[in-house]
C-alpha cells in the first residue's frame, strides 16, 4: 500500500496526508439566485458561469453586470467561498473569491462550498488536478447529461495536510498564477498597441471607402459532412478546420481531415493557399491566413482576396477595432450569435492602393512575433502550473 504523500513535497515536512470527502471540511453547498441580469448599478456584481474565465477561473469583470431581483446576504459570496458549476458543458468549472472581485452575488446554476479551517487556495488547487477532472467526467456521465448536484461535489474525495504546508503549497501555487496572470495582461497589452499600429495606418491615408464585398475574388461558410458516415472521414487527407484551428496569424497545421467524398458530399468547399478564414457563428472573428489548401466546417468563412488586395493587409484590417465593430453591429441573435456574409459584403471599407497596403502590412510584423514569443513562454508557465498539480498533491 502506497504512503498518502505527494511526490513533489517541501523538505521541512513529513508524515501521511488525510484523505477526507470535500463536504467534510466545507459547509453550504448552497445554490445561487435564479434571477436575469440586468445593467450593473455601480455596487452590487452578479456573477454566474460565463463570468468565471474559463483559462484563469478568475472573475472576468470585462462585462459586469448586476442581479435583477431582491438581494439578500444569503446569496453573497464571502472570503473562503469557492464556487463550482453545477451543469452544462462548464460543468466542474470554480471560482475561489477575491475581496477585490467586490460585492458578489452568485447564480442559480453555481453551487457554493465555504472552507472555514483549511487553507481555501489549497482545496480551490485540487479542483484543476486531472484527478478532479476525470472525476467531473464519470460523475457527470453517471446522470446522462453534463450536471453535478451539491450532494455529489460534496463526496469528491480532498487531501488535507497540516495548515502549514498547505499555506506553503499554495503561497507557491499562487506565485506562479500571478506571473501566468501578468504574462497574460503583457500578452493582451501587446495585442492592443497591434490593433491601435493597424488603426492608426488604416485611417491614416486618405483612400476611397469601398463595400467588403468588392474585395475578394470568392467567399462562403464550409459544412461539416456527416458525422455517422464514417466514408466521408476515414483515411481522410483533406485538411478540415474548426474554431479551435485559427488562433494564431498562420494556419500551419490543423488535426482534423475528411475524404474526397466526404468534400463532395456537403456543402465545404476547398479554400486555397493565401486565403483568410473568419470565423462568423458562435465565437465571432476568429482570423487565420491559411498556409495550403483546406475546407472548413460551418461558422468558418473562406474568403478569397482579389489580386489588387493584399492578403496580409485584408488580415490585419480585419483584426482592427474598425472592422470589429463594423461587424459588432449586424451580430444576429438567434440559437447562436451570428454575422452572415451578406451584412459583411456591406460594411465599408477604407482601402489604399496596393504599394500603401504592403507597407501597412509591414507595420505589425514585429509585434506578431513578440506576441507569439510571449505566448510560447505563457505556455511554458501553463506547463510549470500542471506539472506542479500533479506532483504536489495526491
């Protein structure tokens, strides 16, 4: 039988870790306010499932908004309260409270577990172990449906140490998500000098405004072939692009592929080399420039510049806060959010000549690649993060 000690521990410390169930060294498990939102009143926060950013598990306060209904303290969050989701894809999701975060009233679809002894940083931690994860998973599959009830988060099986180490732990733990934190808030600094270099150069020249529709050649949504004809996927040599696909400036390598005959058989069509792929339908404006060769799934557009439209400079002109804004204003609301090519064809554009559109393009370069060193070392701290939850905690 193993000893209950992590692999990765502090010298000054020793002996076995408890293995105790979370609704044992937490009170509550209460559920949140079921009430809309409504335009923040300057006091009082709502924060429900889509305010816990998904990468950090922070507050994101980029859209704050206030309960609309009667505010009692029974639905406040206080110091020590995590809160988890309780159902939907972002089932298992948590949030640790930061009096800096203000005054906070949760939702209905959030449960909250108050940590009255222990250290709260250092149970919030063992909510990103892969353990937990892969528990959320089994748990969540147990009701058919992605849920889990305050009943159940309270049998997820904790380890406590002594309050030492675990302030130890998690003063460590919380050293380094500062620095992830501060990495992130340089990388989004840096995107908007980019987007404030390709303002200025935009609106800078004094050009003629032209509609989009007039700048490419050939434009159109892909299609997903479907999914039950397993034809249309296996052995497939067709690069097939998703959302997931078009993160960085470049297309240089997707995952996903389908056959000739899966092509045929829907309505993605093959976009070439030099083309810009946007993305149109749930997570809006998305951008990539592809490097060979690909078909698309639906909410992905495929635009092909003209030859008097330089496709680095129709990149950044589309990445610029003109354009987004532009597009902010045809979003469809429906099951989705959408912006459909016909209202893009629309929106009007102010472009140079294409000498002035090369040297535009030129402008951001640098900063493109600053970006992208700054991402990789973002991702050096994400790896330091995960290896630290696997080997400082059971």
């Amino acid at each position: 039988m193993h000893p209950k000690v992590p692999h990765l521990r502090f010298p000054e410390f020793e002996g076995e870790w408890e293995k105790c169930k979370l609704g044992d060294i937490a009170t509550g498990f209460d559920y949140g306010m079921n009430a809309p939102a409504k335009v923040f009143d300057g006091v009082n926060k709502y924060i429900r499932i889509t305010d816990i950013d998904e990468a950090s598990s922070t507050y994101n306060d980029s859209d704050i908004v206030s309960p609309d209904g009667t505010l009692t303290d029974t639905y406040l969050v206080n110091e020590r309260d995590i809160l988890l989701a309780r159902t939907g894809a972002s089932t298992g999701k948590s949030y640790l409270y930061k009096k800096t975060d203000g005054k906070l009233y949760f939702a209905g679809f959030l449960i909250r577990a108050n940590v009255p002894e222990h250290n709260p940083y250092f149970v919030f931690s063992q909510l990103h172990t892969h353990r937990y994860w892969k528990w959320v998973s089994i748990m969540s599959a147990r009701s058919g449906q992605p849920g889990i009830n305050s009943q159940e988060y309270s049998s997820f099986p904790i380890y406590t140490t002594s309050i030492q180490e675990e302030r130890k732990i998690s003063k460590l733990l919380s050293l380094l998500e500062e620095r992830i934190a501060t990495q992130s808030k340089l990388i989004e600094d840096l995107k908007k000098l980019k987007s404030a270099i390709i303002d200025y150069a935009i609106n800078s020249h004094d050009t003629d405004f032209v509609k989009f529709g007039s700048l490419y050649e050939m434009a159109g949504e892909g299609g997903t072939p479907t999914t039950s004809n397993a034809s249309f996927y296996d052995n497939g040599k067709i690069p097939f692009i998703k959302i997931d696909d078009l993160k960085k400036k470049y297309l240089t390598k997707n995952k996903d592929f389908i056959t000739e005959l899966g092509l045929q058989k829907s309505s993605a069509w093959l976009v070439p080399t030099r083309s810009i792929l946007f993305s149109n339908g749930a997570t809006i404006g998305e951008i990539t420039i592809t490097t060979y060769p690909v078909c698309t799934k639906q909410g992905i557009l495929g635009i092909v510049p003209k030859p008097n439209i330089d496709v680095e400079f129709l990149y950044y002109f589309m990445s610029s806060s003109y354009f987004k804004k532009a597009v902010s204003r045809i979003v469809t609301e429906g099951t989705m959010k959408t912006v459909y090519l016909k209202d893009i064809n629309n929106i009007r554009c102010p472009i140079p000549t294409k000498e002035k559109q090369l040297d535009i393009a030129k402008m951001p370069s640098a900063l493109n690649s600053k970006i992208d060193f700054e991402q990789s070392i973002l991702k050096l701290f994400g790896s330091q993060k995960q290896y630290l939850l696997r080997q400082m905690f059971m």
